[in-house]
C-alpha cells in the first residue's frame, strides 16, 4: 500500500500545532471524544430528517478500551461514521474540518449541536501516540476503511473488515521517556480522571471496563475482582438541567464540591443568553474571601466549556479583576473547542460574553444591596476592597460600573453606607462629602478634625483600608459633589465674617508663626491658627493632592519610592495655649521654639506619623514640665 502525504505543508502545520497549541498532553482524549460526540450528532439529525434512518439516541454511546499489552487506547463510536473520500478529505490534510463544513451548511437549524473541529484536534494524538489507526464505516454503506498514520511523513488509506457502523480509533502509546511518562493513559483510573474533567457533560455515555474489587458473595473478608462497564461522565451538566429541577442544596453541593470550599456560597447567579453569542453561565459568589485573595498567587477566572466539553480552568478574559472573586463556568455553543489562550483577548465571542457577565454580576450584586442588606454587608466585608481597586485601576475607566457597589464607615450612622446614601442626607447647601482617613474607625474618630466637623453637623465617611482614598481621587465626584479630605487645607466651612476674623488674627501673628516655623525647618509649609478644631490644641492639614494618609500607604510599600506630603501646623485659636504662645513670642522666643517642636510632635502623633528624633521632643517635654 502506497504511502499518501498530508496536503497543505501538513508536516509544518502538524509540528505546529504538537509542539505550540496542545502543552497539556491529556487534551489529547477531550479531542478524541469530542469527535466521537460529533460523528453520534451527525447520525442523530439525519435520524431527525430522515425517516428512513433507524437511529434511537437512547442506543448510542462512546466506549474506550485499553490495553496494557499492546499498548493501546481504543475510542469506538457509534455515529455516522466516514467512507474513503471522507476519511482522505477529514484526516488527510490538517486543520479541514468535516465537523466545520457541517455546521455552517446546517448553522441555521437548532436541532443540532456539534463541538469542534474534526482535523486539528485529532491530530492531537500524536503527541501520546506513536502510531493512529482509523477504522471507519460510514452509515447505510457497506464498506469499511482503515486509515493509518505514524505522524507527518504520510498515511496510507484501504479496505478493511469491520461489522459495525461508526469509527474505532486505535492509539498505540509512545514509550516512556525521562520526562514523559506514556504509560500513564494505560491506568484506567487515569482516564476516568481525563474524562470526568474535560468530558464530563459529553450528552452521550462514555463507557469503560472497569476493575473493582468487591467483596465475595457470603463473605465478609475475602474479596475478588470483577471487571464491569461503567459510565465515566455524568452527561448532564446542572447548568444545563431546567432550573425549577435544581435545588438550593443541588447548587451548594456542587460549588463545595468543585472549588472545595467548607462553606456554602453567599450568591448563586445563573444565566442562559441567547442572541449574537448564547451561552449558559453558572456563577457563584463566595461567603468568605480565600486567604490568598489579594496575592500573585491567586488566579481569577471561569472555567470555559464549549458544548460540555472543557476547554480550560481559568479562562481569566470571563472575568474583570474588580470581579475577579466570582467562581463558576461558561458553556457556549459559540466558542471554538479549538480556541488557544493566546487568541482568547481577540476573540468576539469570548469578549461578548465577558461584557455581558459583567453587566449580570453588577446587577445581582444591585440587587443583594437593595433587597438584602445584611448579606451585601458581609459580602463587601469580604470584597469591597477589590471593587476599590477596580475604580482606581486602569485610570479609573471602570469607575462608573462600580461607585454604586462601594460603601464606607460613616460617622452618624454607625455603620457603612453607600455614596447615594450620604448624599441623600446631605444638608441642603452642602456641595462636598467630607471623609477621613485613618488605621480604624475608633482612631479616625478621634481625630481633632473630626471633632470639629461632627460639631457643626455634618456627616464624615471614614475611610480605614490604604486603596480608599486613591479611589475617591480617581472618583472625583459623585452626583456633582466632590470629595474633600477634611484634613486638608480644602475645608471652607466659614461664613465670610469668619473668614475675614480668622485671616486678621493669623496676619498678626505672621512674624511669630515665622519664628515657630524656623525652629521646625522644613518639616511643614506654614503654621497659623484655624476655627475648625472644638476641644484639640493642633492637628496637621494636607495641603496639595498627596494627604498624609497617601503617604503613609506609599512609604509602606516596598519599593524605592518615597513621598512626602506638604502640611500645615494648624492651631486652634480657641485654645489656652495660644495665650501661652503668645506670651512666649513676646517674653521667651527660645521657650516658644521647644513648645513649637512638642505641638508639632504631638500633631504628628495624632496623626500616626513617626517622630524623627524622639529622643529631643521627650527631653523638651521635661524641660517644660520642670
């Protein structure tokens, strides 16, 4: 028998794709059953066309047989099986899909579902396989074939004996090698692991004789083992079942099951869309965030079916990294079993489908704030952070999806609230929303500013993790109020008496606000009186777009960058101690430089900045004390 060469610089394209597209060497059996699924379909719907075809879907099936000897793996289908013409144009030149060509002469009749591409993905054998055997026949012909192949030097095609009608696959194993080990796809515990993974929702039954060691029939202690057929794929994915069929429990034991979590999940979202790109979704939110939810290691991302088959774990382009905490999988019709993760950002399929998940999991996470409050609580507890980093990443091109998801401390409520809620409550002339920024509710609240704006009425957000002020700034404003950090210089709260007062009263004491800033150096822009404080001496304000609070958080990191913000000593010109300041300008200029560097110690203090010589400022304390 003549040798036949692949067309199409099959040898070129079969190196390829071995070496390049297939890295993961189990796909191998995903690909072969897949074809098998596809020739059943075939046979199925032209049962469905043709009353002349004696084809019932309760009869098919796809069986594997191993052999240890012979180092074998046999796929055998009962589908439509292909003639010699068939078998030349499918399997003689690399990436021709007979599948393909079916689908799109039959892509506007729904009655069939065919995965893949029956070509490249066949071809995936020879990375396990050292020699293929193709024995086909094709429905209501009487002839059968044998096509046979030792990899991209050619094939040879002829006629052969075969009973049945449908196509055995014969994969004779490579042997070992010091980094691959062939043998493996010998075990059959193997293989049911293979097809419980990538095959498991196949519509038909995949069977295998299995071993099992059971216990002797009137025996208690001695066993024997039997060998029986057994169906390895459960067929029917819970996603696809009808959902009045699915219970509360049926969704929480799978997702325990599958992403081996202890606690049931705090949102289930299903979805089946049908239009330019129709898939079925089963999403799920977690109760709890996992301990590696904010590291390198984590990996965001769906698992991506395509028609029950798997196509990969962690398809990252299903999900936005504000989002990136969802578990779950996508099953499209519309998604090529083929498809490599190097053309999945391209791909315009994957990126409908990717929008428009988004689009769900915001509006059920919507819908959990309105109607369930304590749940949405517990659920931003868990992940409201990375709904923050969502807003500032990017340059804040996602902000609008999210500013409605997020929340923070407020002072009046006692408990966190959303940006429209504040708003809602706003004072009728009020234009800004005022936050502050500390390590904890409890400090935030004992700041000296915060005492201050409390006093006159006004509601403060308190804002406790490091991202949440970059997120504010990116923001910029909600609903036409801008953001204030009423630590900042921003504050203007005064009527224009008030203002006038206070600048006549810090003009005056311009030259002994120089002597006290001189004793200080650098350390601050300027030093002055304000009203803002109620019972507190000092407290620094920011001035400028970096807050103290940004440069703590960009200090801590551990880089090479350093910040430092420009501050204010302000003092409260309500206090006792300017009395005291003012008489030491004007008796003991030396006595007024040391109470300058402890009012500015302790301004630093309250603010949870560092004391850069601790060691002077304790000294100096005892000399006032003495």
């Amino acid at each position: 028998m003549k040798k036949k060469q692949f067309k199409s610089e099959s040898k070129r394209l079969l190196d390829l794709m071995i070496n390049s597209i297939y890295t993961n060497k189990e796909i191998f059996l995903r690909e072969l059953i897949s074809n098998a699924s596809d020739a059943i379909d075939k046979l199925y719907y032209l049962s469905l066309t043709d009353h002349k075809v004696k084809a019932k879907k309760k009869d098919f099936k796809i069986k594997l047989e191993l052999d240890k000897d012979a180092r074998t793996l046999t796929v055998i289908d009962n589908g439509i099986g292909m003639n010699e013409e068939e078998l030349e144009k499918n399997l003689g030149t690399i990436a021709e899909s007979g599948t393909l060509f079916f689908k799109t002469e039959n892509e506007k009749k729904k009655d069939i579902d065919v995965i893949g591409q029956f070509g490249v993905g066949f071809y995936s054998a020879f990375m396990v396989a050292q020699k293929i055997q193709v024995i086909s026949k094709k429905y209501g012909e009487d002839q059968a074939y044998l096509w046979e192949s030792e990899g991209a030097e050619g094939y040879t095609i002829e006629k052969c004996d075969y009973d049945k009608q449908g196509t055995k696959i014969i994969l004779t194993f490579k042997e070992d090698t010091d980094q691959d080990n062939y043998s493996d796809f010998l075990d059959q515990y193997k293989i049911d692991t293979i097809v419980k993974k990538y095959s498991n929702y196949i519509t038909y039954p995949i069977v295998m004789d299995m071993e099992r060691s059971v216990l002797k029939e009137n025996s208690k202690d001695e066993y024997e083992t039997k060998i029986e057929e057994e169906t390895l794929n459960s067929m029917i994915p819970i996603w696809r079942k009808n959902k009045k069929d699915v219970k509360d429990e049926d969704y929480n034991m799978f997702y325990t099951d599958t992403y081996h979590d202890y606690e049931n999940p705090a949102k289930v979202i299903t979805s089946n869309v049908e239009g330019k790109c129709s898939y079925k979704a089963l999403l799920f939110i977690p109760s709890h965030a996992p301990y590696d939810l904010y590291t390198k290691e984590y990996k965001k991302g769906l698992t991506l079916y395509s028609n029950g088959v798997l196509i990969m774990d962690k398809c990252e382009e299903l999900l936005p990294d504000y989002f990136g905490f969802v578990k779950g999988l996508v099953d499209s019709e519309d998604i090529s079993l083929n498809i490599s993760r190097e053309i999945l950002q391209q791909d315009y399929q994957v990126n409908l489908i990717a929008k428009s998940l988004e689009t769900k999991i915001k509006k059920e996470l919507e819908t959990m704030l309105k109607d369930d409050r304590e749940a949405y609580d517990n659920f931003f507890k868990n992940f409201g952070m990375q709904l923050k980093f969502g807003i500032y990443n990017e340059f804040g091109m996602h902000k609008d999806v999210l500013k409605d998801l997020i929340m923070f401390y407020s002072s009046s409520e006692k408990k966190l609230v959303t940006l429209k809620e504040y708003v809602e409550r706003m004072k009728k002339d009020q234009e800004k929303i005022f936050y502050a920024c500390g390590e904890t509710v409890d400090k935030i609240d004992l700041l000296p500013q915060v005492e201050g704006i409390k006093d006159k009425g006004y509601e403060v957000l308190y804002l406790t993790e490091y991202v949440d002020e970059f997120a504010l700034q990116m923001l910029m404003e909600y609903e036409g109020k801008t953001f204030v950090n009423i630590c900042s210089e921003n504050i203007d709260l005064d009527s224009d008496e008030e203002k006038k007062e206070l600048e006549s009263k810090n003009e005056k004491s311009k030259e002994m606000f120089e002597i006290m800033l001189s004793s200080i150096g650098t350390e601050v822009k300027e030093i002055r009186y304000t009203n803002k404080l109620k019972n507190h001496p000092v407290c620094l304000t920011s001035k400028g777009n970096v807050s103290v609070e940004m440069e703590k958080v960009i200090n801590s990191m551990p880089t090479d960058e350093k910040i430092k913000a420009e501050t204010i000593l302000e003092i409260n010109e309500n206090h006792p101690i300017v009395k005291k300041l003012e008489k030491l300008y004007k008796n003991d200029k030396d006595e007024l430089e040391k109470y300058t560097k402890v009012l500015y110690a302790q301004a630093r203090l309250i603010e949870g900045l560092p004391i850069e010589n601790p060691t002077e400022v304790t000294n100096l304390i005892c000399d006032i004390m003495s």
